[in-house]
C-alpha cells in the first residue's frame, strides 16, 4: 500500500498535504530513546483501530483537499487518501482566490501531483472550476484516466474559452457516466459508441448536429439524457431505446424520438416568435409529441416549453390519451388564450393524472374584456379529472383567467383531497391571501373532502 516516496517527508504541493514521518522521524527515535510515551498517533488509539474500508468511505465524503490533510491523522490513514477510487477537483482544492492569475498553474500541479502519487482504479474523475481553462495537460490526465478503467467523468470549465476535449476520451470504454459543459466535442471517424455508456449531460457543448444524434445512439445502454442544446442545433433526433429520463432545453423547432422507454420528461426554453406558434394548422406538435411517449409517467414543462407544444393545431383532447401520465409540472400563462388550451388539452387526455404543479407567469399585459371571455369560455365543458388528489399553483396574480382555471379544476375533480394556492407578491392584481381563500371557499367542488389553503 506503501507509495515509492521518501519515508521522511511528503510535501504536495496542494499547500495542504504533510504526510508526519513515524519511526524514520528524528523526533520519535530521540523519544524512543529517552523512554519517553509515543506521541498522539504512533500508539494504536481509535482512529488507527478503524477498518480500512470505513476509512475510505469517510474519505469519499470529503473534499479531496481535506482527505489528504487527514494522512496526519495516524500511521493507518497515511496513505489511504492516495487510493481514493473517487477525484474532485474543484475551487475546494486551491485555496487562493478565484481570480488569482496563477490558480492554472497551482491547479495543474495539483493534479498532476495526486495522479501520480495515486495508486489503484480511479471510478469517477471530477475536473470541475469555473475560472480554469483547458490546458494541453488535460490530454494526458484523460489519456491516463482512459487506461484506469474509469467509469464517471465530469468536465466543466470556463464556459468563455470553450476546450476541444481530445479524443482519447473516446478510449474510456468503461464510461457509465459522462457529464460535458462548455467545451468542443468531435466524435472520431471510427467512434462505436460507449457501450456501458448509462448517463450523459451535455451543458453548451459544441458538437454538430448529427454528431450528438450519432453519440445518442451509439449508447445502447443510456437511460438518462441531460441536454443544453447549444443554439446552431434546431432539430433532433433522439434514438435511444432504452431511455427513461430526458431533460432537454434549447431553441428547438422540432424534435423527434426514435424508439425509447421514456417515464420522465423535462424540456424548456424552446424560443420562437408566438405568430409562428399558429401557423400550420394541419400539424399538432401537442399529438406528434404525446404520440411518441406512451410511457411517460412525470411530465415537467419550463420556460417557453408551452410555446413548443402550442405550435399548429391544438385539439380539445389528444387521439390518443396518456394513459400512464401521473405527475405533470408545469410552467404557464393561463391570460395567453393559446397556453391555456394547449394546457387543457394535456389535462383532458391524462385520465390517471394525479399530481398537479402550476407556476403561473404572466407575460400578456392585462387582458382586455373580449380576451377574459375567451378564456373563461374554455372552460365551461365539463372535462372529470377522476384521479386528481393535489393541485399546487405558485404566484398567482388574481386574475380572472386564473381563477377561471381554478374554478374548473374544483368542478371537475372528484377525488381532489388538497389545492395549495401561493399568492405572487407583485403585481397589479396582487392579493391577500386570506381574501383569496374567501373567493376560492366559494367556488363550487367536486370532492367534499378538498382542503383549500392559500399562502
């Protein structure tokens, strides 16, 4: 277990590692002589006493700057830190300040000191540091890191210089997890895949198009899909069969899955103009979507997501209903006549829908008496949401085409057991809560057994 390094003295520079000398130190052999008691740590106490296992998951829950600090500890410790299967480095291993012009070259001989003082398989690699940017020494880090067999990696930097991650990343056939931000990203000629490959989240890489479809699909074994689409990618394929999880955000105009085995979606900041969301009424983005996750359990919609799936016709209820959907989290503007149908239409076709979550924005200026009619108009057709227990609704502004919303969701959910309603703190139709509740408790519901609180 020993590392070939002089028994005396080991200095790291991190400015943090001493590794005390034992029985070569001077100190202990003019005590020995003198019969003097052993100092704290040269006699077996608790700490030595641990299992060497226990040792290491403690170590695993520390920083890796405080972990080499604890060779000090005792003689059993000494070297322990230098088999850690686990390696973070981040702004907890430089002590100076973030913006220090020397934290490069600090950080690289930090790493370059551990890698080679460490022995063992290394599992995860951690290079995560806002203010570092890439070095040609990372290429032999991954180089280094590809033959220890290593199964999660992570790689984020600072996103204004963007690293081309070089290819020998592509040599990690262990791979399960693969976490990229803010780098370049080119798949060699010969790229087959990883093949253990479980997890990937892209954040702001810079790939091609058929690059990331090709990545995609080369994983057989992905399960989860974290993407921040950079902004030159407007479509995309997604072909991965046995996918559960995406995450997706960019500035999509279309997206396509292939066959996949998705339970939990998340998608937001789909940007484009509103009068482009009406245009091609013989298309519905809504039921191409929906059409393509039968198996989707939890929905969660951001930001401009709505807009996404408002694009073209918007039926009253889905073909096809969404039967297995339980849990929908969603990001709307109920006073845009177009979000709110296209909301309507989700909740009319998920008959097993139980879990409702609304953070409600209000984009439109106050909406003039013909819009609040229109909106208030959708609502009218009963629609029984028969499985629907609780419903959560985040800055409401009191406005009638929310409380239109609200009305109907009472009237139409016969097993509702609770409505959380929080007040928004700004606006012109701000409202106190306790004056909310009074108009809530006179809405008409469903469910007798259904608790109002507002908040």
């Amino acid at each position: 277990m020993c590392l070939k390094v002089c028994d005396s003295l080991l200095l790291v520079d991190f400015g943090i590692v001493r590794i005390v000398t034992d029985k070569s130190s001077t100190r202990f052999q003019a005590r020995r002589r003198a019969g003097k008691p052993s100092l704290e740590g040269e006699d077996q106490d608790r700490i030595s006493d641990l299992p060497v296992d226990l040792i290491e998951r403690i170590l695993c829950l520390l920083p890796l700057r405080e972990a080499a600090r604890t060779s000090i500890l005792s003689r059993s410790w000494r070297y322990t830190w230098t088999a850690l299967t686990e390696l973070v480095f981040d702004e907890h291993c430089t002590p100076l300040p973030s913006r220090d012009k020397s934290i490069a070259e600090r950080l690289v001989k930090i790493i370059d000191t551990v890698l080679l003082h460490h022995w063992g398989p290394i599992k995860k690699f951690v290079l995560s540091h806002g203010r570092f940017k890439g070095t040609s020494d990372i290429d032999r880090w991954i180089m280094h890191l590809s033959r220890m067999s290593v199964t999660d990696f992570t790689f984020h930097l600072e996103y204004n210089d963007p690293f081309c991650i070089p290819s020998c990343l592509f040599h990690c056939r262990h791979l399960v997890k693969l976490d990229l931000a803010h780098c370049s990203l080119k798949l060699p000629p010969a790229f087959e895949g990883f093949e253990n490959l479980e997890s990937l989240q892209l954040t702001a890489v810079n790939l091609t198009q058929d690059s990331l479809e090709k990545l995609i699909s080369s994983c057989p074994q992905l399960s989860e899909l974290d993407l921040l689409l950079a902004d030159h990618i407007t479509h995309l394929t997604i072909d991965a069969p046995n996918l559960k999880e995406l995450a997706i955000y960019g500035d999509l105009g279309d997206i396509n899955f292939g066959c996949n085995s998705l339970t939990r979606v998340e998608m937001g900041s789909f940007y484009m103009e509103y009068e482009h969301a009406q245009a091609n009424e013989y298309h519905s983005n809504l039921e191409k979507f929906f059409t393509q996750l039968l198996l989707i359990r939890v929905l969660r919609i951001e930001e401009e997501g709505l807009k996404y799936l408002s694009v073209g016709k918007v039926p009253t209820v889905l073909p096809n209903p969404i039967v297995n959907l339980e849990i929908i989290v969603i990001k709307a503007d109920l006073s845009c006549l177009r979000d709110a149908l296209t909301t309507l239409c989700i909740l009319r076709s998920s008959p097993n829908l139980e879990q409702i979550v609304f953070s409600l924005c209000s984009e439109h200026e106050v909406a003039d008496e013909d819009e609040i009619e229109d909106c208030s108009e959708i609502y009218r057709s009963p629609s029984p949401l028969k499985a629907l227990r609780f419903v959560s609704v985040c800055d409401s502004n009191n406005r009638p085409q929310e409380m239109s919303f609200l009305k109907f969701v009472l009237l139409n959910s016969p097993v509702l057991e609770k409505m959380e309603v929080h007040v928004s703190r700004a606006g012109p139709d701000m409202i106190r809560a306790d004056k909310l509740l009074e108009k809530l408790e006179q809405f008409q519901r469903a469910s007798a057994q259904a608790q109002i609180i507002v908040g």
